[in-house]
C-alpha cells in the first residue's frame, strides 16, 4: 500500500507505482467513485483505446443494425464483467 497526501487545493499524487502499474500517463483520465468511507481511482480508456475491441464478437462481411449491434454489445460486457 502506498500513501498520498491531500494538497491545500484537494490534489493527490499518485505514486509512481501505482501508475506504472496501472499504465497512467501525463493527461491521462481517471474515474474516481466514492464509497462509504472510501474513494477508487482507476483508469479509464478513450473511444480510440477501443477501437476494434468488439471485432471478435462480429462475423465479417455481417451488417448489422443498431439494434443487434447493442444486443452482443452487451452481452461482450457482461461475459468480461462476469470474468473478471
């Protein structure tokens, strides 16, 4: 576990560590969820970080509506949440 101060104007540094661990960079963006007694920070990832993350779940040559589209969206997320 590593520790952070509070600066005067509510800012933390994150340790080199942890974001060497978790890939953060310089202008990075980060999610920050509060809990009881609590806060998380974790990455997030842009649209461009996504591109093609769903390839895989789409036959070739296979249009598809809007609707099926969302459809294996969701369905590629909850089997990745539910692996996780």
């Amino acid at each position: 576990m590593a520790l952070a101060r509070v600066s005067s104007k509510g800012q933390i540094t994150l340790p080199a560590a942890a974001r060497r661990k978790l890939g953060i960079k310089p202008h990075s963006a980060v999610e920050v969820i509060t809990g009881d007694r609590e806060i998380t920070i974790r990455p997030t990832r842009t649209i461009r970080e996504l591109y093609g993350a769903l390839h895989d779940y789409v036959p070739d040559g296979e249009p598809l509506g809007w609707e099926e589209e969302r459809r294996r969206m969701e369905e590629a997320v909850a089997r990745q949440v539910a692996d996780e």
